[in-house]
C-alpha cells in the first residue's frame, strides 16, 4: 500500500526514512499541558536521569502507601527492587482511593457490547464489584501468590476480576480471548495456576467466541484447577462441571460488597503475562507492585495528560499488556473515565469506532497502526460520517507506524489538531519508554521521538559503543525503571540470557532503531526472530513448532514478510514427511491447525511447501535466506555457507507456484 509499509521491516538494521515534516502542538494545547515546553521536559528528564530516587519517589508519593519505603531503589543487576519495604494495596490505589473521596460517582468504565449494549460503572460500584468479588476467590480458598488464570472477554469483568486478584494478592495471568486451548494449557503448566475465570463467550464480528468450551478442553490435560468461575456475557450453551465450574453472578450474590485490604510488599508479584521470545514456549513476563503501578501511573498521567473530564478509549484487548497498563492499572490509578468496547472495529462496518467516539464524545483515542492502515483502506467516508470533535488527543502503539499512517490519523481522524503520542514499549518494559509528550514535543511522522522520565535509552554497536546519529543499532536502556519485569517466571537464567547478556548490566530490548539528529529514536523492528503480526509478538520457533506437530510436516522454518495491513504476514517453508504430497487442501489443513494450535493471529499467511530448506553444513536453517526470498523474490546475500546451492532454484521456483 504505502512506500514504507513495503519496506522490508527488519532485514537490516538501517532505517532509510528521512522525514522533514515536523508537527508541534498547539499553543492551546501546550497551555493547558502539564508540561508546555522543551526546556521542563529537559530539565525535569535531566533530574529523572541524574536523581532517579527523588523523581520517582516523587511520582510514587502521589499514590496510597500503607508502609514508606526505606530505600527507592536496591539494584543488582539484572534484578531490582522498587520501594524497599513499601507497602501497599494496588486494587485499592485503583478503585478505594477515588470510591472514598470525590470520585465516588464519576464514571470509571463506560461499556459498549459488540452487540450495542450499554453499562456504566462508576468509581463506587466498581468498588462493590471488585469487594464482591475478591470475598468470592477467598472464599474458594485463593490465597496471595496463588495464580490465577484469566481468560475473558473485553467486558467490565476481566477488569474486575483482575484487581479482585491484586486486592488479595493473587497473582492473574491473562489468555488473550483469541488464543486456544493449547495456548491456555502451557499457561496453566508454566504458571501453575489454581483457579480460572472465564465467561461462556465473548462476542467478535457477530459470533461467540467459545470462551468456556476452550477451558473445557484445557482442563482435559491439566489437573491442578480447582474452580472455574464463569461469567455469563453471551447465554450460550456451556457444560458445567458440577464439581469446579461456578456462576459468577450466583458466587457475588452471597459475598458482600465490603472487603478489607491488605497491604502487600511493593515486590510482591501482580501478575504474569506471556510473551513470544526467539525460542521455545512463551516466557511468563512477571511484573510485581509498587514499581509497576508507580510506573504506570506516572506514564498515563504525562503522556496522555488526563484530565477530570476526559473521555480515554484504549482499544487494546485486556489479554496483551497495553490492555492491563492502559486500561486497568495506569488510566483507574489515575481516577479516568474510561470507555471499554468488546468487539471488532468493523461490527457492523468500519464506521463503528467512530460512531463510539461522537456518541460518548471519546477526547483521548489510543490505538494501534494495524487498526489505522485497515480503517484507511476501509475508506474515508467512515469517519467523515461522524463528528469527532471531541477528541483532543490520540495514541499509536504495537509497531512502528509508518508516515503515511501517521499522516492519515493526524488529518482524517485528529482533524488536524490532535497531537499524536506514539508510544514505544514492551510487555517487558511495562510501561510506556519512549513517547512524545503531548504538550512539547515536536513530532515528526513515524518516531516514537524522545524517552520519558526516568528512561536511559541508547542506540549502540555491536561492540557496545553508542551509535552515531542515523547510525543503526540496537535499542537498550541504560539504567533500571520502576515497571521493569522482575523476572521470567520460573527461570532466571533465560532473563539473563534474553535481555541481559549483549551488554552487561544493560536491557537489550530485542529492536533495531536508530537516532536522527535532533535525538528521536525511530524504531526499526525486531531483530531476533520474532514477528510482529497486527502489533502482536508472534515468535517463530512458536509456529514452527505447531507445523511440525502435524502428521504430515517433516520439517519448517518461519519467517516474516511484509503485510500491507497486518505489519508483518507469517510465511512458512514446510517439507512433506514420506507418503504425504502438497496440496491445496492440505494447506488449509496446515492453517487451521496452526490457529487450534496457538490461535488465529498466527495462522499463516503463506506456506510454501518446498523439497529441502537451506542449510549451513551443520545443519542449522538459513531463515535470513528465506526472508530475504520472501521479500525481495530473489536471494542475493551470502550463500557461501549454504550446503547444497541448488536449493535456492527450488525455492524460487515454490514461491513462483
Ligand atoms: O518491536 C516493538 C514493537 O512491539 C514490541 C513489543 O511487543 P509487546 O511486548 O507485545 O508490546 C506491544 C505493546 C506495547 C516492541 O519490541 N512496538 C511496540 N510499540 C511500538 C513498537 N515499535 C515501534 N513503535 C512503537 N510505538
């Protein structure tokens, strides 16, 4: 579609974009911003970066402590602890703080079903629910640290469930709602978790996503669950276990709506998510309390500058950690309003994001690149249709977005004077890394621009040495964050490995960029092998993995490729085992076992079904062959140590079928 989004993402490190279009706020904005200006971003970055201890103890004292901490940070690198001996209560930050004082009757979630239902939950009945709720999980005996897994959809309760954890301790861990069965299983496993929460369905593009059923099937192979509390959204049939499914809405009618929190270690872990790394499964991405929220809190406040009277529609799922960083934690620590919406953009049409924004007058608009590139393929008449005049500020997260992109969301959907915030982190970061400031920071189309308090970033050699201006390199930080993860679950020695072991004592973030002159970082992609399908880490070895578990596969090697909508298409090289030959059917055969296998955002988009794979002469497969196939059509890189020269010819002439 566009120049860049033909790009090759990550072929190499280098960026060749050059951007002159620079695009500053309003004067009428910067006026009202928190913070108006380049010179108090400078000097309130150089404090952030000189004295981290006093600014972040500072943003961390705007929160409720039930215990000060001794010391604002204890580092050893990798592993640090934030607010040494700090307690506190995150749920009740969330919720308490604002139920008990004069946000008591401001809306916290304003809900729209896929279907067009309406709720709105304001600060002293989310409150109630979350109370209700946390009584419900310890009366089924879930204690703190007990892991939790949840696995809902985009409804006001995977919210609620969620902070009922943190208000006991327990730790969640959210399945997005699109992945299966086997993806919900090596959660369980690797988490070890004891109770689920899920609902009968969700609803997505007019149909129910089988929420229940794919617990069901789960539970077939793991044992350690004791209950399964369900929530009804959809009223479709499920099977209920007698024995460890529960109805929500029978459990919250017997508990009362009053619970006294505990107040829990600043370390003590929140929750897990799982994330896609270079090999293996999913790693289990712990991030604990006071730090995280700190973190959180400090970011959604800044960078989306939150007012009393905003309106903030996040559009992520709550399963990936955007949902929990900037529609749990970071917008209710703040005391926002919030609009929570279920379903698919394009429910009825492409017009229905917009129609949410002019019927609840939606000011701040935080989205993805995949969503904006889908909408201006969709055409512009959608949003023409619409008064979006109440938005005042948007939000881009999950990939580079590419100028065009950039340019489309600024005009067709900012009406031109909306500063755009886009938002550069990780799952691993927790929160928001490098971003403009809405207020200051002169924005050119594509940069996710300068880091935010506190964060050291860097683009540097391979030898460790800080690149160049326009000189590609890989993306670190320096020094440690109050969000940081804590850990990988369960194995520390692969946290070294995967983030610690290029450079030491520094994060390595797994991401090309580099820096132009005036400082703005321009993320690149990733640099190891994992795809950034629709702004969604999808690791390789994962797919990989799911096509060789199929009868027919003898072997596989996965790459990305560009994808005008999706960022980067998932492009799979299968050899056949004896006896089974290529086939149209067995294609699709191959897609949707990849999609029972993990989920439907890995499904391929191409396989290809070729006699050999390269290979150097032990053996290892040569993907930077195959993408550069599948990129360019052609391979003119290094082959001197691939083993047998006439693969090539055959794999050009599989991609030409
Ligand atoms: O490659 C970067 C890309 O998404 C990766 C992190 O993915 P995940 O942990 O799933 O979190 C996504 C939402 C925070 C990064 O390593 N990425 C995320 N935001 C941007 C981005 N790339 C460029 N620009 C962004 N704004």
């Amino acid at each position: 579609m566009t120049a860049h989004s033909k790009k090759p993402m990550s072929r190499t490190i280098e960026s060749h974009l050059e951007e002159s279009r620079i695009y500053t706020p309003t004067a009428e904005f910067s006026k009202e911003a928190r913070i108006s200006s380049m010179t108090q971003y400078r000097k309130m970055y150089r404090e952030s970066i000189d004295k981290p201890e006093i600014f972040w103890a500072r943003e961390a004292n705007e929160l409720l402590w039930r215990q000060p901490w001794s010391d604002v940070l204890d580092w050893k690198p990798p592993f640090a602890k934030w607010f040494v001996g700090g307690k506190l209560n995150v749920a009740e930050n969330c919720v308490d703080r604002h139920a008990n004082g004069s946000r008591r009757n401001k809306a916290a979630i304003i809900f729209e079903g896929e279907p067009g239902d309406r709720r709105v939950i304001t600060y002293g009945e989310l409150q109630r629910e979350v109370c209700r709720f946390a009584n419900v999980l310890e009366k089924h005996g879930v204690k703190a640290k007990d892991r939790v897994l949840v696995y809902m959809p985009m409804i006001p309760e995977a919210a609620i469930a969620m902070l009922a954890c943190a208000r006991i301790g327990a730790v969640h861990n959210v399945v997005f709602g699109g992945f299966s069965a086997d993806s919900i299983v090596d959660r369980l496993e690797d988490s070890g978790a004891t109770m689920v929460i899920t609902a009968d369905g969700g609803w997505r593009r007019g149909k129910i996503v089988p929420l229940k059923e794919n617990v069901d099937a789960a539970l077939q192979r793991y044992d350690k669950v004791r209950k399964v509390i369900v929530h009804k959204r959809c009223g479709n049939e499920v099977s209920m276990n007698s024995n460890r499914d529960l109805w929500w809405h029978d459990e919250v009618q017997s508990c009362k709506s009053t619970h006294q929190a505990k107040a829990f270690d600043s370390e003590h872990p929140l929750f897990l998510l799982y994330t896609s790394g270079s090999t293996g499964k999913p790693k289990g991405i712990l991030h604990t309390s006071g730090g995280y929220l700190t973190g959180t809190y400090s970011t959604f406040k800044y960078i989306f500058d939150i007012r009393e009277n905003d309106i903030y529609w996040c559009t992520a799922d709550v399963g990936w950690i955007t949902g929990h960083s900037y529609i749990v934690y970071g917008p209710l620590a703040n005391g926002a309003t919030q609009l929570m919406y279920e379903g698919a953009p394009n429910q009825p049409d492409f017009g229905r994001f917009w129609k949410i924004i002019e019927d609840h007058g939606v000011s701040i608009f935080y989205t993805a690149p995949t969503a904006i590139r889908a909408f201006i393929k969709a055409g512009d008449h959608f949003p023409a249709a619409h008064d979006l005049s109440s938005l005042r500020l948007l939000g881009s997260v999950g990939e580079p977005i590419n100028p065009e992109a950039w340019m489309w969301y600024q005009q067709k959907i900012g009406g031109g004077r909306c500063p755009i915030v886009d938002t550069w982190w990780q799952t691993e970061t927790g929160a928001i890394m490098i971003s403009p400031l809405p207020g200051c920071t002169p924005c050119k189309p594509g940069t996710a621009t300068l880091p935010f308090f506190g964060v050291d970033a860097a683009i540097l050699d391979e030898e460790g040495k800080e690149c160049k201006a326009n000189e590609g390199g890989k993306l670190v930080i320096r020094k440690p964050w109050p969000s940081m993860t804590r850990t990988i679950y369960g194995d520390k020695t692969r946290f070294r490995k995967t983030y610690w072991s290029d450079y030491p004592g520094i994060y390595t973030a797994g991401d090309g960029a580099r820096r132009d002159k005036d400082g703005n970082f321009w993320i690149v992609g990733r640099i190891d092998d994992v795809l950034n399908v629709s702004g969604h880490r999808l690791g390789t070895a994962e797919v990989e993995s799911a096509l060789v578990a199929h009868p027919a596969v003898a072997e596989s090697a996965v790459v990305g490729r560009p994808d005008e909508l999706k960022g980067q298409g998932v492009c799979c090289f299968v050899t056949l085992k004896e006896g089974h030959d290529s086939s149209e059917s067995l294609r699709r055969e191959l897609r949707e076992h990849v999609g029972r296998t993990i989920g439907a955002i890995a499904k391929p988009d191409d396989i290809y079904f070729a006699p050999a794979l390269p290979k150097t002469r032990s053996g290892k497969i040569m993907r930077r062959l195959l993408k550069e196939l599948v990129t360019t059509g052609e391979i003119s890189g290094n082959v001197t140590t691939l083993d047998d020269i006439q693969v090539i010819t055959h794999l050009q002439n599989c991609i030409k079928v």
